[in-house]
C-alpha cells in the first residue's frame, strides 16, 4: 500500500514523512517542487520510494496513469506566504490544483488528507468551522477558503455523500522542526531563536490592534502535535471533516519570546528570566508594527477544537512553553 505526500519536502510533509517511516511505513511516493533546492535537506533522513516533481504529478493523475493500492492521498503542498500579492499563482497553486487532486481522489476512491488554514476566519473572534466565521483577509487566506467550499460541494456539509475519508486540518499558527526554508514565513520561535543567539535580543511587535506590546494572542501549535493528529485521521478512516487543529488555548508573543530566551538561557546554565526583567533589559526589542500587515494581520487566533474532540481525538496539546523548550533544544543541537 502506498502512500502519497504532497508538499513532501516542506515543513509539515517531512515531518508526516518521518513519521510513517517511524511507523516502518517506506512505500512513500513524494509529491513537491523543488525550484528552491533546499527543501531537499528535510528529506535527507526520510525514506521514500519515489520523487516526482508537482507537475509531472498532477499531469500522471490528469491522464488516469495512476493507479494501485494507495493507502492515502496527503495533500500537504501549497503556497502559504500570506503576504503573496500574485492571486493567479495564489490561486492555480492552492485552489485549482488542490482541485484536481480532490476530484481524482473523490473518483478512485482514495482516502484525501488535505492542509487548510485557520487563515479562512480573518479577523473574526470566533474561530468555528462554520462558514457564518468565515472571512479571509488576504489571497492566501482566500484560497483555503474556496477550496474548503468546493470540497463541502462536492460532498455535503456533513460529508455524507462522501466515497471514501475526506478530512480537511484548519491549520494554526504551527511551530517547530524542518520549517527553516521558509525563511520570513517561519514560526516566530524560529525567528526568535536565530534573533537573541545573533544578538542577544528577540525583536516583537509593538502593540497594535488595541493590543499593548507583544500582548497579540495566536493560537501555537507544535508540529509535534500536528502530526499526531494527521496519524489518528489515517488510524480512523471512518472520520471525514473540515477540522481545526490548534491547541484551543492561545497564547501571546510575548509567552513566545519569554520561552525561547528562557530555552536558550537553560541551555547555556543559566538562569530563567521572566517578562518584566526581559523588558527591563531590553532583550525583548519592542519594533514597530508594519504598515504593510495594517489589515491583514490576525491579531488573536484560537481555535474551537470541539469538533476535533468530538472526533475522538483526546491527547493533550502542547504549550508554547513546552512545544518551544523542545524545539529550541533541536534548533540549538542543528546550530
């Protein structure tokens, strides 16, 4: 039985990767782009069975060619900049081609596990799957939303007429290992990270949006957690849904920055700090907010995952203060 990553080089596919091959799973055909090349290197201590471009991937499955055991279809890949201004490629990357995909797994009967966005809600306080809440900002976030839309008429709301498992993860604001090629796009604990060991400061937005300093709430979630969760989907075939997966409890930069510096400052035999003495000694660099994200930024995120619950799923998430700890650790060891 096989199974098929897209986006198998990126931040979320590598890591669904190297779990499966924990799981001792090999037969993994790996879906992606690599005009950026070092992508590559998240692959490196994965086991696969086959590489195909994206392209070539999507005419083998236009042309009927694909056919076999295949255990899932995990529809990973995307452009997930939100701050891309170019709404055709915006559009034929994560909706049309997304399309495709779906209708072919819809017709062969094949399990499809695909990557949405918690960025369909906007700026909206109420982040339930329901399209009452939906309301994205930017070309990204809109792209998420109309493929979830095309997917819920295709196959009902409640996916009851769906053929086989169709599950959509509402991802947000997902943080940890393999995620260092995406450069600008990273976590902030990336970005944290890399800011105090270069300088000895992490630089945080000041307040904006009737937020005080570094006071923005998003909802962190560790790729450790992200994973788990696309594994119980593939154990439970029985499950279909648009599903969010967050922790339910957001946090504020400033808990970001606080865990990092204090992750770093514990690997280095030292004492942890707490907010107030970051503040006062300036390690935490208070920056002004951009213009540029004046109206496309989520100021607070935090997801209802009562639907996920519903579904069985009863581990518990990650803190920011755990989650972080642990990537740092692996940051620090890569460093």
């Amino acid at each position: 039985m096989t199974y098929i990553v897209t986006g198998a080089a990126g931040f979320i596919g590598s890591n669904i990767i190297k779990a499966l091959n924990m799981r001792g799973i090999r037969d993994i055909v790996a879906v992606d782009n690599l005009t950026k090349a070092d992508k590559f290197k998240n692959l490196v201590d994965c086991e696969i069975v086959e590489y195909v471009d994206k392209k070539d991937f999507l005419s083998v499955v236009e042309s009927g060619e694909l056919s076999g055991d295949i255990s899932a279809l995990i529809h990973q890949g995307a452009c997930s900049d939100t701050m891309e201004t170019d709404g055709r490629y915006m559009m034929e990357n994560n909706y049309r081609y997304s399309l495709s995909l779906f209708d072919w797994a819809l017709e062969e009967g094949v399990p499809f596990i695909y990557a949405s966005s918690a960025a369909v809600y906007g700026d909206g306080k109420t982040f339930k799957e329901s399209r009452e809440y939906e309301a994205p900002m930017n070309v990204y976030g809109y792209s998420k939303f109309l493929f979830d839309q095309a997917v819920r008429a295709r196959v009902g709301n409640n996916f009851d007429d769906a053929p086989t498992q169709i599950v959509g993860f509402r991802y947000f604001n997902v943080y940890g290992e393999r995620e260092s090629h995406k450069g600008r796009m990273a976590s902030v604990a990336f970005h944290f990270f890399n800011q105090y060991r270069a300088t000895g400061k992490v630089r945080v937005f000041a307040g904006s949006d009737g937020y005080a300093d570094g006071e923005q709430q998003r909802d962190f979630v560790s790729v450790e957690d992200v994973v788990k969760v696309n594994l119980y989907f593939l154990d439970h075939s029985e499950l279909s849904g648009i599903f969010n997966l967050g922790t339910g409890r957001c946090q504020t930069f400033n808990d970001a920055a606080v865990a990092t510096v204090n992750a770093c400052l514990a690997l280095d035999g030292k004492p942890a700090q707490t907010l107030a003495e970051m503040q006062q000694s300036g390690v935490i660099d208070y920056i002004p907010f951009p213009e540029a994200l004046t109206g496309k930024y989520q100021s607070f995120t935090e997801a209802d995952v009562g639907r996920l619950r519903a579904s069985g799923y009863a581990a518990p998430f990650l803190t920011v203060e755990k989650g972080v700890t642990n990537y740092i650790s692996t940051l620090a060891c890569l460093a």
